[in-house]
C-alpha cells in the first residue's frame, strides 16, 4: 500500500478538508470521505481497510466504498500524491 506524501498539510473545515502539497505548493478541497481515506493511508491502512472504513463510517454498501476508494487512490496517483 503506498502513502500519501509527507509534505501533506491537510487543514480541516466544517465539510472536509484543504489539502496542501507543500512540495509543489499546489493545494485542493476533499470532502469527509477524502479527509477520512487521507487519515487511513498516512496510518499506513490496506484498500481493503480504507474501503471497511468508509462503509462503517459513511453507512456505504460495499461495493459503494470499494469505488469510492479506487477512483480517490487513482486520482491522488494521478496527482502524483500517493
């Protein structure tokens, strides 16, 4: 499972996050779920955990949360992030 870069800075607000790259000083918005993978993946959690969370968490089915995991690891991979 790979991290996310250390240089992260996530600033928290009401409805998720900001999330800075302090290493190319670009930034982006993330939702409760994002926050809540972001936590997962710098804890070093499986995809498989990250999906087990967001299903409990946000009262997602399975195959829901597996999604949602897989399209946010695929965009931070894209981002060059993880």
């Amino acid at each position: 499972m790979r991290k996310v870069k250390r240089e992260l800075k996530i600033i928290s607000q009401d409805d998720g996050a900001i999330v800075l790259d302090k290493s190319r000083g670009i930034y982006f918005q993330v939702n409760a779920s994002g926050v809540s993978m972001l936590e997962g993946l710098s804890k070093g959690l499986t995809v498989d955990e990250l999906a087990l969370q967001l299903k409990t968490s946000f009262s997602l089915d399975k195959a829901q949360a597996e999604t949602d995991v897989a399209e946010f690891m695929a965009l931070l991979k894209e981002m060059k992030l993880a």
